[in-house]
C-alpha cells in the first residue's frame, strides 16, 4: 500500500516537473481612475494657492501645465477661461477666517499675487470646503468638473555625501570610471501640489490628493526655478492624470505548462 | 482469515491504482486545457485562456501552473482580488517555483500601486 502510494507520488511529481516550461507573455494591466469623470464632459481648471518662492507664478503655470495634459490626455473637454486669482477669494476675513465672496473669472486679471507663506496657508485651503463658492464657479462655466487645489513651491537647501563617478588612470595610462562618495554643497527645490477635484453642479469635493517631489543640484549650479518646477511637476503628472483616466501597466509573465 | 487479509491489501492497493490512474486523466485533461488555454494567451484571446485555465483548476486543484495562470489571466483583466488568491494558491502547490515566485513579486508592485490609487 505504501509502495504504491510512493510510486504514485513519484510519478505525479514526475509528470508534474518533467514538463514544467515556461512561455513569457505580455500583459497589460488595468487601473482604474481614482474618480469616475464620467458626468462630466468638461474641465475648468481653476486656479490654485501659490505658496512659497515668488520666482515662479505657481497658479497660473501649474493651470496652464494642467490645462495642456489634459487636452491631450482626457477625454474631457477644457473650458479655457481666465485663471481665478484664488488667493484673493480665499484670504479669511479677519476674525473669524470665513471666505470672501466668490471672485469669478472676471477678476483673473487683477495682476500678480504675492504667495501665500506655506504655515499661512491652511485657512485659505478653506476656501475647498466651501460648496457655495464652487457651486457659483461651476454655475458660471455650466457645471464642469473644477480641478484647483494649492502648490507649495520653496527652495530647498540639503548637504551631505553623495555618491559620483570619477575617471581614473592607472599606471598605464588606462582609463576607468570609479564610483566615489564625496561631501556637496546642494540646493534645489520642494513641490507640494494638492489637487481638488470639485463637482461643479454641486460644489462638493468629489476627491483630494497631495504630492511631495524635491529635486536637489550642485551648489555651483545655477538651475532657472522655473526649469525645476517643471521637472518636479513631470515627475507626478502621470499619477495626476490616472485621477480622471484609466492607466495600463505594462509588463510581462510566466506563463507555466 | 489470512485470505480475507490478502483480498482486502489487494482492494485497498486496486482502489489507490484506479485513484492514481484517475488522477493522471485529470491532470492530463488539465494540462491540455492549459495548454490550449497558453495558445489562446499568445493570441490576446484572454478571456477564452481565462475559461480554459478555470477548466483546468475544476479538473485537478493540484496543478500549480494552472493556478498561476489563471491568476495571470485576472490580473490582465484588472481582478485583483482573484488574481491575489490563484497566486497563493499556485504557491502554495508550488513553494520552489521560481517562475510564480517571480509573478507573484511583478503582481504585487501592480497591486499595490491601484491599492495606493484606491486608498487616496
């Protein structure tokens, strides 16, 4: 009994690994949007509260910025109107921080707006909570889906070891790449982005999200605040855009005979 | 007395042959439904690869490439859930496999990247 029990086993595991193969195959996998955008055929990206460094105007690139990816990138519809000067529509009265009135598009023009300071900032992100202002917003432009949020953008100073390359010669002339860890003077950028996706038709806040990128250069190097806003902001588009559109991660697998 | 014992060693070592040989068929049905299952994968046909590796896990729960697989087969279909359970389940049979070892490890990147999109 046990032999044959024994055997059977053998043979079963036999069959089983003999003709293990394997064949790689491509996949491609679905995910989901983080919202379902599907009421909407329109986007009217807003505006946001700029905060920290006054080099760049982090409302009107990061609308501009925003506008362009989803034009090209989202089936929805962009409502290309002006940029609403939120910091203005957002500043509490004194006292009680409540919000102002809503200051509508037809205000955008009211000419740069100083940044908020970042430990500034959280009563003016009250303004999101507000569903009466969003709701007069969305009225305005028929009752898109509203993008806006806040953008902290402040320059960055770290030092510390960091690993580079350094080309060698030996005794014959012979030249190498050797990885040398080395003290350096860096300095760069922090971006904060929040993005509030907004219900136009209600005002309500249908999903939030923040960011944190940092990029850090050579001391020595001069590197324009707007060329590193730009880098840092590439860097979390895709995970922006996947809000509102399906994303397909590509790969590979086994698969086994 | 020790004919009755003879006749019954013999019928328990009948009844483990005919469950033995039962068991190849099985695993023989499933791996040609695995087989052709892994054809229609190739082809892009994943919703008939994703029936016939159901077939093949119906017809021997034993067989660990069937499991992986299938979970392949929901994970291209955005299954998380069911993909996370053959997986284990393939690991389970197969603890040494190297090839589900590495699926499972690609499988949970992507999973936990749509968590991490669920979650916000």
């Amino acid at each position: 009994m046990r032999t044959a029990r024994t055997l059977a086993s053998v043979a079963l595991a036999l069959a089983a690994s003999g003709c293990l193969t394997f064949i790689e195959v491509p996949v491609e996998t679905p995910i989901r949007p983080k919202i379902d955008a599907s009421p909407f055929s329109r986007v009217y990206v807003a505006g946001f509260l700029p905060s920290g460094s006054e080099d760049v105007d982090t409302n009107l690139e990061t609308v501009r910025l925003l506008r362009s990816q989803l034009k090209n990138k989202s089936g929805l519809r962009i409502i290309e109107a002006d940029v609403l000067p939120l910091a203005d529509s957002a500043r509490p009265a004194p006292g009680d921080g409540a919000t102002a009135a809503p200051a509508g598009a037809a205000q955008a023009d009211a000419g740069k707006l100083a940044t908020i300071a970042e430990a500034e900032l959280p009563p003016y992100e009250k303004i999101f909570e507000n569903k009466d202002y969003w709701k007069k917003v969305g009225e305005e432009f028929g009752s898109p889906l509203i993008v806006t949020g806040s953008v902290v953008f402040v320059p960055h100073q770290r030092s510390g070891y960091v690993q580079k390359e350094q080309e060698v010669y030996d005794s014959f002339g012979r030249r190498s790449v050797v990885p040398v860890r080395t003290y350096m003077d860096r300095k760069g950028y922090i971006l904060r982005p929040k993005f509030v996706f907004i219900d136009g038709r209600t005002g309500e806040t249908l999903y939030t999200e923040t960011f944190r990128e940092e990029i850090l250069y050579n001391a020595e190097q001069s590197t324009p605040a707007l060329s590193s806003y730009f880098e840092l902001m590439d860097r979390l588009l895709p995970s922006f855009l996947s809000t509102l559109s399906s994303q397909t991660i590509r790969g590979s697998r086994f698969l086994l005979k | 007395m020790r004919a009755l014992k003879k006749l019954i060693a013999l019928a328990v070592v009948g009844v483990a042959v005919s469950a033995t040989l039962a068991q190849a068929a099985d695993r023989k049905a499933a791996a040609e439904q695995v087989s052709f299952g892994i054809d229609a994968a190739k082809a892009g046909l994943w919703r008939e690869a994703t029936y016939r590796w159901e077939r093949a896990v119906e017809l021997d729960p034993s067989y660990a490439a069937a499991f992986n697989n299938l979970a392949i087969a929901y994970e291209q279909a955005g299954q998380f859930e069911k993909a996370k359970q053959a997986y284990q389940k393939a690991a389970e049979l197969d603890p040494k496999n190297t090839y589900i070892k590495q699926n499972i490890d690609l499988f949970k990147e992507v999973n936990d990247r749509a968590n991490r999109q669920n979650a916000r």
